[in-house]
C-alpha cells in the first residue's frame, strides 16, 4: 500500500479510525495501542480465546492503511518457518550446473549458493524488508510457540533487526507495527514483555459486547442482539472448562440471523450450543434446566438494561418459553 495513514494524533482519533473498521475499543486498549505506536514498541495483548486479540491486528493495518503479515505460532515452530531458508532445490540445481560447467570450487560454491537469491523469505524478514509504508506484523498466540522461538524474537523486538548467519544483519529501513498475541497458555518470558507495551484484553461487560454485535451483525435487531448478549454474559458466569468467546457469540448471533430467528428461546439454545461451547462437557452441563435458569437472569438483565434510560429499547418476554 502506498497511500498509508499517519500515526494518529490522540487516543480519541485512534478509537475513531478503529470504530470504522467496525472495531469496539475500550479506553485501556486504546491507550496502549496509541502509547505503542507513538513509542514505536511492540505491543503485547493477552487475554482468552476469542476476544478480539487478533482482530486488533487487522483493525489496526485496515486504520491505517498498511499491509498485515501475519506468524501464526504453533509447537516446533523455528526460525526456518518463521524467518527464513535457504531454497534447496535451487542449491542443488546450481551445483549441478556448476558441475557441468567445470566450475565447482568448494569455496567458490559455498559463496555462490549463500547468495540472496537462493533465499526464502518467511513472515519475519518479509515484515523487516517490506517495501513501503511500514507494515503491520503479527505474530499470533505466541504461548504456542517453544522457549526458544521466543527468545529468538528478542533480538527483533529490541532493534528491529534478524541476523542471518550467511549473510549478516538484515536491519528494518521502517521498523513494523509489532503486535504479539497471547492466550496465556504458559507463561512468556519477562525478557520480551520488557520489550513490549501489555495490554489484557478481558471479555467485554454487556454493553460493549451489544455494541460488537450490533456493529457486526446488524442484521440481527436490537432485541435479538440484546437477549443473545445478556444470555452470554450469563453463560459466562457458569463453571466451564470453556468460556465463549466474543467470537463465539458472533457466530452464535449470526446463526439466529440464518435461522430467522427474532428472540431467544431455551429450545433455540440447546439446538445451537455448539457454536457457543466447544466442549461436550461444557455442553452436557447446561444444557436443559441450567440454560433456561440462564435464559431467565438474562432477561431480567435486558429488562434492567432496557428501562435505563427514559424507554426501554425492546420489550422482551416475560417467559423463556416459546
């Protein structure tokens, strides 16, 4: 991209560019996200699964007009799919070629298959080497990866900077918009949180999470998102292996779009748990009476929420049954 945006001015213009790519920021994670670019560190978000770590990211790059190039982290990750490798078909062709041209001297050969065209660039050295506006780099649910990747992320984190052993330091002329992901997993190292700006995102409270489903599933009406918010917001608060995330909720109210649905009922819930909990456990717990004592509290959550202000917003049923 070459028309990128500048680094906003204030906290306040940072949330506005957020709101228009449908992103509902609290106030700490704005602040963070603001001090993090005009600091020109990392940014480090922990939080559970599915509360919108990721989509910081791609908020973020959309905001401002720069490219998301995007680690996804996993066991065993190392610096060959992270960084980069050396192009070993090419390697080998060349020798060949070298071979039959009479032309292979060890020590010339070495120098002829180091060179930078027989390298592949992974995620890292692409983010560092990016032409144009300084990209937006993620590296995503970093806890997956082994101690050791993480430590290897130091010396990027700190100078921007990846050292390649056969060709040297490989230095970034605009250092990228660093953001790290974390589901807290297992603990990450104190080293790179130094490095880092930190940022917990929790689930939302009611109101902000009504304001992420309106603002991503319009099409579900004010009182269709209101009840499903409220019953999350109550399914939370059992003992779960598993909580639902806001992503899940999303799925969740998407799914009662599709299914013309225009309230929530306790016979709808047990139908559709499995886009709320992905654990049978978890499923097998509050399925039946659990989820109709839930359905309960949360319309009596909604009936509070709605007779806030001077009218209520939608007026919902008195009863859980359909």
């Amino acid at each position: 991209m070459s028309d990128s945006k500048p680094i906003p001015g204030s906290i306040d213009e940072l949330e506005s560019l957020l709101a228009r790519e449908d992103y509902v920021s609290g106030r700490a994670l704005s602040t963070a996200l603001y001090l993090a670019l005009r600091l020109g560190r990392p940014i480090l978000l922990e939080g559970e699964a599915g509360v919108g770590k990721t989509e910081v990211a791609k908020a973020l790059a959309g905001c401002l007009d720069r490219d998301l190039i995007r680690l996804q982290c996993y066991e065993g990750l190392d610096i060959h799919q992270a960084v980069y490798e050396w192009n070993y078909a090419r390697q080998v062709l060349e020798i060949h070629l070298m071979r039959d041209g009479g032309n292979l001297d060890r020590t010339a050969a070495a120098k002829e298959l180091f060179r930078r065209e027989f390298l592949i660039e992974r995620p890292l050295l692409r983010a560092l080497e990016h032409d144009g506006p300084a990209p937006v780099l993620l590296i995503d649910e970093l806890d997956r990866a082994d101690e050791e990747f993480e430590g290897y992320l130091l010396e990027m984190l700190s100078d921007f900077q990846v050292t390649i052993p056969e060709l040297g330091t490989v230095r970034a002329p605009r250092p990228p918009i660093i953001l790290i992901t974390s589901n807290r997993t297992r603990e990450l190292h104190d080293a790179l949180k130094r490095r880092c700006v930190y940022c917990w995102i929790d689930y939302p409270d009611f109101e902000k999470e009504l304001r992420i489903v309106e603002t991503k599933v319009p099409g579900a009406g004010r009182a269709l998102s209101e009840q499903a918010t409220a019953f999350v917001q109550e399914l939370r608060q059992a003992d779960l292996y598993k909580k639902a995330g806001v992503s899940e909720t999303l799925d969740w109210v998407t799914a009662l779009v599709a299914l013309n649905d225009n309230r929530v009922t306790p016979e709808r819930i047990d139908q559709t748990l499995g886009l709320l909990l992905k654990n049978q456990e978890d499923i097998h717990t509050v399925r039946g009476d659990p989820v109709r004592a839930m359905l309960d509290r949360a319309q009596n959550r909604g009936v509070r929420t709605s007779y806030a202000g001077q009218e209520p917003a939608n007026k919902w049923a008195t009863s859980s049954k359909t």
